[in-house]
C-alpha cells in the first residue's frame, strides 16, 4: 500500500522511518517533508493545507492512506474533505474531522466538552470583547498568576502567564479589542493556573476503542531551568518517571473514557490520534489541553519505543477493529534534544549547512528543519533535529544524545544541556 504523510517536522521524519519499516508499504511520500524523509521516502512538494492539490497527487500516486502530521490541516477540514469526494472517500484519513479537531482548534470548545463530561481541568470562563468588564470581573475573583488563552490556533503562542493582575487586564484588552493573536483571540478563556508538574500522555483512537502509548514529556522553554520564551518544544522523554501505572490508570479513568465516551455522546467519529497534555497536580491529573495529533518532539521519542507495524495500528483505526491489534512498548527510556537555529524562537537565520550527519552513532537522527541543496543538508528552520537515543534510565538516553550531538555542527547551534534537570531525585 501506498501511504502519504503531511508534515515537515521531526514528527513527520519519525513517523515516516517507523511505516518504511512496516512489510504493508510499497510507497511512502512525505508533503512537503524534509531531508530526512528524502532518505526514506519520497518527497511531494505540495502544502497540507492545499487541499487540492493534496488530492492531485492522493490519485497520481496511487495513495491508499493518509496520516496527518500537524493540526493545521485537521482544524481546516482534510479529513472531511476526503470523506465528501467520491474519488478520496474510501482513503482512509489517520486524523480527525473538523468537528473533531475542535479539541485543539477551540480552547473554549476543549473546555465545554471537558466540563460536560467531567473531565478534571482547571475552573475558567470565556469572554468576548462585548463583555470585556466581566473579564476584568473573573480575573479579580482569581489569585495570580493569571491564565489567559487565546480560543484559537495561535501557533503555540496564545497563551500568556501573567504574575500581575493589571497587565492581565491589559493583556485580555489587547487580545480581545486589539486581535493580538488575530481572530484566534477574538474569544479568550481566562482559567485557574494549576501548579504542578506537566507530562503528556497520548492515545490512538478509532472512535470507539482506544490504545494508550507511552507517556512523555517536553521541554517548551527556549532557556535552561525552563527559562525564556516558548518553543515548539526542545527536547523530550519517554516514559515520564512519575507517570507510574496508577497514575496512569487515573489519567485512563478519569480522561480518557470520559473522552472517548464523551466525543460518543457528540456524534464525533473520532480517527486518530488525542495528545493529553496533562499538569500532575499532587498525583491527580488534570487537563491543560487537548492536541488532536501527535506532538513534536514528543513523536521522536514514543513511536521509537513503539514495537508494532504501525500500519497495522493504523488499518484499526480505519476500520474500527482497534481492540484486535496489539503492540509492545520498549521498557527502555528514550530521550530526544532538539538542535534548533541559534535566535529561534525569534529571528534565526537558514541555509546552514550540517556537518557530521555521517558519522557512526547510536542515536536515531530525526530531521525537522532541513533541506537538501546541493546534495548537502542544509538549516531551514528554527527547529533543525531532533537526536533521539534509548538507555536504561533518562539519564543515560541524554548521556547517549548528548555524545550524539558532539560530533554535529552548524553555525549558531543552540540546545539545552541540562534537559531531565527537573525529575533527579
Ligand atoms: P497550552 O497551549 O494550553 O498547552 O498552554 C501552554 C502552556 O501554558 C502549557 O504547556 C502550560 O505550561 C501552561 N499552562 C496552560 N494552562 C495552564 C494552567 N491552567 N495552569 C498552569 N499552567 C498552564
Ligand atoms: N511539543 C508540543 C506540541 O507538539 O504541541
């Protein structure tokens, strides 16, 4: 079988070395995809969010499934836009519909369903700019910091953490009168900060039966010590040592059925995949958000520990026979940092070029931003790679990664070395 995956990213490379790896693939294509996936897999340069062209090359190339990298295509409507033509309809999408995908595009609809279904998540309200005092109202009731989340896609940005209650309220006014996050912030959830620990905990779905994977944990912060500003995300690792099976079990009780069942009771024909991103708060997990793919670089280290043909996974998905597959999770942890652009997340440069990609190593190099240019590899965004590697506990997969990244350079690399720093001990 032919498989499409959408995406660039770290995620997208990983995704795509796990089904080269399954004997049902004849073809994999990457759009647009990057270096790393023009290794593996043929790259279609086409954007995921251009449907049609999308479907141009589904027919040209004889493309029988598709998974889903990012969410900007899922919130846009892909997965229905398939099921309306009668050429795509019987292609298999690995993402959900658009009512589906409301879990990530709608903070303000992620929080309704969670309170509707009993889901446990930090108390909040959701304001327009129509009643901008009864914003200033909410905040006053709540203790600092304060909360406040833009409803929309915001491109990981819209959320703001504020230690004081004026900016706060000059903040919600920027949001919601001024669009500081365009017509994302047209809505603002303000909700209580929860303090704890965060992790992340994925599931695959078909709709009515679930798999959990293995549970990770990012680091979003730019800086050591989780300092700076917002990544995409810098490095992860999986498992999460405090996630241990009775917490688990709590996330699975308390989250997960609530929200398979939930999305059920909705009338939402969910395919694919739900990231839980959860806050340990004294051993009860609550809701942060919903994502409705995989994260990134959480991808790079839970699909490596995943020992299954993952396009058989995902024919469970499509045809609703989830519960008859089976996979085993690799006991070792994995760990990944992420190389990234010297100024990322801000302004960076591209077009440097990577050296030391040959070398021999034991860790698995996924590539994010990068391109081929004249049969070298070369920087094209903040997020450049991601070096994954296993070992017996978090500490020695870092140790390995960082051994790893030793011997690659490009100018203005920048990592963190002092990922794990906050679970010693
Ligand atoms: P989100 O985009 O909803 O994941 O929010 C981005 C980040 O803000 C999260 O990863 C958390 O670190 C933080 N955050 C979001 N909501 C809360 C909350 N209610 N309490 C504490 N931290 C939060
Ligand atoms: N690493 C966080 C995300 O993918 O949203």
């Amino acid at each position: 079988m032919n498989i499409l995956i959408l995406g660039s990213g770290g995620r997208e490379h990983a995704f795509a070395l796990k089904l080269s790896q399954s004997p049902k693939v004849t073809q994999l294509f990457v759009a647009p995809g990057n270096a790393g996936t023009n290794e593996i897999a043929t790259n279609l340069s086409i954007d995921p969010l251009d449907f049609s062209a999308v479907k141009s090359a589904v027919l040209a190339c004889n493309i029988r499934m598709v998974l889903v990298g990012p969410e900007a295509p899922l919130v846009a409507g892909i997965h229905d836009y398939f099921l309306k033509d009668p050429q795509l309809e019987e292609i298999p999408v690995i993402g959900p519909n658009q009512a589906g995908a409301q879990l990530e595009g709608s903070k303000d609809f992620s929080k309704k369903f969670m309170l509707k279904y009993g889901i446990p998540t930090a108390q909040y309200q959701t304001f327009t700019k129509e009643n901008l005092a009864g914003g200033y109202a909410f905040l006053e009731s709540l203790k600092a910091p304060y909360v406040l989340k833009a409803d929309g896609l915001a491109a990981g940005k819209g959320v703001l953490i504020l230690e004081d209650l004026d900016t706060a309220k000059s903040e919600l006014k920027e949001m919601l009168t001024n669009e500081k996050f365009g017509t994302a912030s047209s809505k603002v959830v303000i909700e209580e900060f929860l303090a704890g620990i965060e992790l992340s905990v994925f599931v695959l779905t078909d709709g009515v039966h679930y798999k959990i994977l293995p549970s990770a944990k990012d680091y979003k912060r730019i800086g050591e010590g989780d300092t700076g500003l917002n990544t995409g995300g810098m490095g992860a690792i999986s498992p999460v040592p405090f996630a241990n099976q009775t917490f688990i079990d709590k996330v699975e009780d308390r989250v997960i059925i609530p929200t398979i069942k939930g999305l059920q009771v909705e009338g939402i024909d969910y395919r694919g995949f739900i990231f839980i991103g959860l806050m340990n708060v004294n051993n009860d997990p609550y809701v942060i958000e919903y994502n409705v793919r995989m994260g990134d670089p959480e991808t790079e280290v839970v699909i490596p520990r995943i020992d299954a043909d993952l396009v058989d996974l995902f024919d469970g998905v499509a045809n609703q026979n989830l519960d008859e597959k089976s996979f085993v999770v690799n006991p070792k942890t994995a760990a990944t940092v992420m190389l990234v652009s010297g100024g990322y997340p801000e302004e960076y440069e591209k077009g440097k070029q990577i050296s030391g990609l040959e070398s021999e190593t034991e860790s698995i190099l996924f590539h994010a931003g990068t391109s081929s240019r004249d049969g070298k590899v070369v920087t094209s965004g903040g997020r450049v790679m991601a070096v994954t590697s296993f070992g017996d506990d978090f500490e020695a997969a870092l140790k390995a990664s960082y051994k790893t990244i030793q011997n690659l350079h490009f100018e203005k690399m920048y990592y963190r070395k002092d990922l794990g720093f906050d679970l010693k001990g």
